[in-house]
C-alpha cells in the first residue's frame, strides 16, 4: 500500500508525501543522471520537487540556478509539467541575494525561465533577510501569486516569531498567507519539535523538512570503521556517537521487519511526524532513489514510531 496524496497546507496542490531534493542536480548528478532520476521518481509514484535558485553556487565555476535548468530541460524533454509540482526559493543566488521586493520579482521571473513555465507551485523565501522591511517582502511574495506567476508562498529557515509577524503582516493586509515551512529536521535533529511545530499546527502550514536523512548518516551507511566517499561525509559522521548508534540499532531492527532500507524507514518516520507533509531526500544516482520511493509503502506501528523515538531522545 503506498501513501495517500495530501495537500500542501490551505491550497489545493496535491503531493504523494515524499518530496525530491533537486540540490545535487547539475552538481554531482549531472543532466542525463539528473534526468534518469527524475523519470524514476515520477515512475516510483512521487510528484513532489524542490530546488532553488541558488543551487549550486557553492560549486567552482557555477553561478546558482545549475539545478532549475536541470529541471527545466527535464521538463521540456518529457512534456510532464502538469504532472509535477515544484517549488522553488528565492534569496541566496550571489546575483540575486536578499528579499527586496524588485529582487524578488527579479528572482522570480528568472527562475520560470530557467524552469521553462509559467508558473512556480511554492515559492519559499528561503533565508529571513532582516535588511528589508518584513511587510516589503510579503507584499511582494503576495503580489506574484496574484500575478500568477506564483500558486502559493512558502518560509524556509525563519524563526517562530519571525513567522508571527509574516503571518500578522498577511492578517492586516489581507494578503495571501503562506502554505508550507521549510524547516531542518529528521529522526538526530529535533529542534524543530518546539515553537517552530507549533506555529505549524496554528497556521496550517505544510512541514517539508529537508537534511531528511541527516546529510545521509539516517541511510545507515556510516558506520564505525566505515569510510564512506561523500562530499557530506564530515558532516554525517558526526552523528556516530552513543546516541547515533542507538538510532541505527533501531533502524536496523525495524527495516529487517518491513523487509526494507533503513533510509526508507528513517523518511517514513518523518513523514508519519505531526505536521509533516513530505520529508526531502536528494539522490546523486539511480541506485539512491528506491529507498526514497519505497518509504511511501512503509506504515510504521506506533510500538515501532516510540522505538525511534526513544533511541533518539538525547541524553538529560
């Protein structure tokens, strides 16, 4: 049995709840990869994509923007954009930075061409940027969706009072109000599980976590002893302390159970976590993807979802 569709927050977008990381397109999965990933996700029943425009400018030689024209060639070869969302963000592209209103409209209007559409599904901020008048930037988000150049607005990386005032903003203005949060978190990473899950709950927001897989530690390939080679590597094995190793303790028995990966049982306890719409996975090869796919065919018990829960709970 696979996941049931949900709908990205207040809107009318529907998701199969597993969401495609478009970060490694055009960086360490070239085009023709990139390409044979996304015909394979679509195929495994996801419908759900995320980049950004300042993807991947941290690359030598590469400006921002790499991985929306991956996807905009994908589009445009396949002839599948009515069977795909996609959202995209705004503010972190070197030539494009911050959140002012002409940036932003800018931004936007550079990332549809990049995409080859007309319109971008969810449109995250995806950095607060203090430097402009919080008002200046909702406006401005708002405007795009009344342009229709936007379907709806998502926050990523914004504090819980920051999203307060955004929602404030969007009640006095009567602008339209945002759908989705982009927040870190997975089964090592709980931060998010205070103010931030809060403001969710209140305002109806959609909850698309990315680093899922704890930069790959969740996929269980790290382990003691094991040298893994992976532009994250360093930052995953940083999770191999006590507590890490209960984590894949747990993991290990409970995808022996479902006869699955111990990745696909890690994106299905994230996406069964009040809140969550569609955990975040990237995949920099077709031999990565089916554990991203075959977590939508996992229901985990609820003896199974405390198991996780207790192994991850950090030492008092």
């Amino acid at each position: 049995m696979t996941a049931e569709h949900v709908n990205i927050g207040h809107s009318n977008l529907s998701i199969a709840p597993i969401t495609l990381g478009g970060n490694v397109f055009g960086w360490t999965a070239d085009e023709p990869t990139s390409h044979r990933i996304l015909d394979a996700f679509v195929a495994g029943g996801g419908n759900f994509i995320d980049t950004a425009d300042g993807y991947s400018a941290w690359v030598p030689g590469h400006t921002g923007g790499e991985s929306e024209s991956v996807i905009g060639s994908w589009l445009a070869a396949r002839g599948r954009r009515d069977d795909v969302v996609i959202a995209t963000k705004v503010s972190t592209k070197p030539d494009r930075k911050g959140l002012a209103p002409d940036n932003i409209r800018l931004a936007a209007d550079e990332s549809l061409a990049r995409l080859g559409t007309d319109h971008i599904d969810l449109y995250y901020a995806h950095f607060d940027d203090e430097s402009v008048p919080l008002a200046d930037t909702v406006g401005a988000l708002s405007e795009l969706v009344d342009a229709g150049k936007v379907r709806t607005i998502g926050i990523s990386n914004y504090s819980a009072d920051r999203i307060d005032e955004w929602l404030d903003i969007v009640a006095a203005n009567g602008l339209h109000a945002p759908v989705a949060l982009q927040p870190h978190y997975n089964l090592v990473e709980r931060d998010f599980e205070g103010a931030l899950r809060e403001r969710a709950e209140k305002y109806g927001l959609s909850v698309f976590p990315y680093f899922a897989l704890a930069r790959g530690f969740l996929s269980g390939k790290y382990r003691p002893g094991v040298e893994i080679d992976s532009p994250r590597a360093g930052d995953a094995v940083k999770y191999l302390d006590e507590r890490g190793l209960r984590v894949l303790e747990a993991l290990d028995a409970i995808s022996a159970t479902h006869d699955t990966s111990v990745a696909a049982v890690s994106l299905a306890w994230l996406r069964q976590q009040p809140t969550v719409g569609a955990p975040i996975a990237s995949a920099r090869s077709l031999e990565q993807l089916p554990p991203i796919t075959d977590s939508l065919k996992i229901e985990l018990s609820g003896e199974e979802l405390s198991l996780l829960d207790t192994a991850s709970t950090p030492a008092s």
